[in-house]
C-alpha cells in the first residue's frame, strides 16, 4: 500500500524505494553558503558611509555577515579615534573668566540705563 492512500501521511514524502538520499547539486551548496545581493549591497554601503571603501572586497570574498561588518567598522574607528580626556575635576568650582564682548555689551547696557533715567 502507498503511504499516500493514509490521510495523516499526505505531509510526508514518499519513501524512497532504492533508500539512496539524493545528495544537493553543488548550485544548490553554493547558493546556500554565498551572501544574497541585499547583503552584499548592504555590506558595501555600510563600508562607504564608514568611508573604508577599500574593505569591502576583503568582506565580500570572507562572506562575512553584514551585521560583523558593521561591528569590525566600528571597533577600527574607536580605535581610530583618540580617547577624549578630561583634567577638570568634575566638582571644580567654574572659573570667573573676563569675556571682553560681554563686558563691553554690560557697560554699554549701563550707560544706556543712565541715559534714559
């Protein structure tokens, strides 16, 4: 009897009389590992707004996911950028610093008091 004549196995294949299992043609293989072309492209224009243009074959040939892209893209920034260091104590007291254009805008909203009084 067929397994398909059993209404609870029409979700299961036919059984396969010689029991070979037919092995994946190699397209197949190789479309399943290669990166799709919305990641490729995403990959790229992750490494052209990081301005590291010259990456993106090295991504692109290590098949390497575009979120793992943009994570090595942003730890070479950080590396890239200088550390931001502060020598003012946070609880420093605000220096009285003289701004001479806000001086001068003080006197001259002085003297117009005095004149108008």
């Amino acid at each position: 009897m067929n397994d398909r004549t059993d209404p609870a196995a029409s979700d299961r294949p036919l059984a396969d009389p010689a029991g070979s299992h037919p092995q994946p043609s190699a397209t197949a293989t190789a479309t399943a590992t290669a990166l799709s072309v919305a990641d490729a492209v995403e990959i790229a224009q992750t490494c052209t707004l990081a301005g590291r243009t010259d990456l993106i074959a090295g991504f692109l040939e290590a098949q390497s996911s575009p979120s793992k892209v943009r994570s090595q893209l942003l730890a070479a920034q950080a590396e890239a950028s200088p550390e931001i260091t502060s020598r003012i104590a946070p609880d420093a007291a605000r220096p009285v610093a003289s701004n001479p254009l806000i001086d001068a805008a003080k006197q001259i909203a002085a003297q117009s008091t005095k004149k108008e009084i």
